[in-house]
C-alpha cells in the first residue's frame, strides 16, 4: 500500500507491505498553497509543480502493484478551484485525492505522533502539533479521548502575507486566539506527559540543533529530540544570518523562508499551550493515513 500526504507545502510518500514494515518513503517540496491566500486557487504552476513530483516518485518506486490511498488538506479545502484541480491530478497522474476534514487531519496525525512516541518510551496523554504550510492543529488524544483545535493559517500562506515580524505577530494574535476554545475541552493541559511536535519545521529546526544538514537529516536521531523555545529562537536567528547558499544547505531548496516563519509559530503556539519545550517526532499525516488504511 502506498499512502500520499498532499499537504500545502509538502507531498509525502510512503510504501508498506501487508505486515505494516516500510517499503519505501520519499518527500517533495510543491509549495501547493502558494499565492493561495491571494487567489483563493491553487495555481498551474504549483499543481504542475506536485504532478512532477508525483511522477517523479512513480520513476523511482513502482506504483502500479500497490493500492494507493491518496489525502489532500488544507490547500484543497480553502481552494475555489478544488474540484478542477483535483480532477487535473487525475488525469495528469492517474491519482484520486480525498479532500479530508482538519478533524481527521488532525486525528491521523495524533495517532500516528502518538504510537512514535509511545515507542520511544513516552507515556499518553499526549498532546500533538503540527504546523503545515496552510493549517495547523494542535490536538489531545488519550486512548479513545480525542480534542483538536485547527487553524487556518500555516507557513506557507503567513510566509506570503506578513513581511515582517511585527505583521507576523499580528496575524498569530488572531490565529491563537482559537486555542482558548481547545483548552477549554481539556481539564487540565498539563497532565499530558509530553508536547509532540510534527512536520517540517519542528523536525527541521531539531535536526539542525543536532548538527544535521538537509543533506545527512536522518529519523532516526531526530525522533525524540527535545527542542526548546530558546533553541528555537537561537536557530532562527542562526538562519537569518545565513547566506541563501548555506541556508539552503540546512534547511533545503525553497524552504529557508518557510522555517524562518515557522520557528515564530512554532514558538507561539508552544507558548499559548503554556509550554516551554517539545518532543519531535517525524512521523505525521502520511503515517497515519497508512496506519487508517491497514487497520481497515
């Protein structure tokens, strides 16, 4: 089975066999919500941008033995042109996205977050974020106990609307506000044994903490990693001081803007679920996409 994340910044893909062991996995950066918050489309160039990348993916890994679950978020949600873009992948790769709700964006992602963090040795209650290029959740799961709260705002479509700090707070003051209604679901935020923090920004930002470059990033050391809001705040300031050439090398082509930006939401929404520091753990969507699908 394969599972396919299209997020708003990023397509992953992920091979299992029957017995849930990992064939292969691979990643893109598409920047699907580009100027999304400007047209309210997703645009040709970003779907020919995740076309390529599936097709890419399709030379390396064979598809065609393999059933293919396929999720799109939030991008597609907020798009005026969904249905055509979705029916231009189709034709274009032969693949079916489901549009899937932030609630079972946001559940997914818990479950598989949590069953990593399980396995490092952590012990539910957990509660997961995630920051993505055009949402974010941040979500409580406990066994069956299950609250999220969704934003629709993400480093994609913030990186685009704020040009500098002061609008960037602005808009996050907004954003963050819905976080109240979230606490509100939960009795007590401090009783989960550990904040998870998933996607890209968080795994990068601990991979550089760690002495990893886009390059030599590796799971394995990253899943577990603890960062903290000063850490955070240090790497940020280590990657606006970067030429385009070495921040390209720590945090990939086209994304040393994006991580930049979120490094900031990342830390806001630390500091609004009154925490001081995260877990990291790379599993996210994709993973839980498969986990859904096998379960089935």
């Amino acid at each position: 089975m394969i599972a396919i994340d299209l997020g708003s910044n990023t397509i992953r893909f992920l091979a299992l066999d029957e017995n849930a062991n990992a064939l292969w996995g691979k990643q893109f950066v598409t920047r699907t919500a580009e100027n999304l918050a400007r047209s309210g489309e997703i645009g040709r160039k970003a779907l020919e941008r995740v076309a390529a990348a599936i097709s890419a993916a399709k030379a390396e890994f064979d598809f065609s033995p393999h059933k293919i679950v396929a999720v799109a978020t939030e991008a597609f949600r907020q798009a005026t042109n969904q249905k055509a873009a979705l029916e231009f992948l189709h034709d274009r790769c032969g693949v079916d996205f489901e549009v899937i709700s932030p609630c079972v964006e946001a559940k997914l992602t818990a479950i598989a977050a949590s069953q990593s963090a399980s396995q490092s040795g952590l012990k539910p209650p957990f509660i997961t974020l995630d920051i993505g290029g055009a949402s974010s959740e941040a979500a409580y799961i406990d066994g069956d106990i299950f609250r999220f709260v969704s934003l629709p705002i993400g480093i994609v479509t913030l990186a685009e609307r704020a040009f500098n700090d002061d609008e960037l707070h602005r808009f996050l003051d907004g954003a963050l506000s819905m976080v109240a209604d979230f606490e509100s679901q939960i009795a007590d935020l401090s009783a989960a044994n550990a904040l998870i923090a998933v996607s890209g920004v968080p795994t990068t930002l601990a991979a550089i903490k760690l002495g990893l470059t886009h390059e030599t990033y590796d799971k394995r050391i990253v899943n577990g990693a603890e960062l903290s809001l000063a850490e955070i705040a240090a790497t940020r300031k280590l990657l606006q001081s970067l030429n385009a050439r070495d921040l390209e090398r720590l945090t990939g082509k086209d994304r040393g803007d994006l991580m930049i930006t979120g490094a900031v939401m990342l830390a806001r929404f630390m500091r609004s679920l009154k925490y001081e520091s995260a877990k990291v753990f790379d599993e996210g969507l994709r993973e839980g996409v498969a986990i859904n699908a096998l379960s089935r």
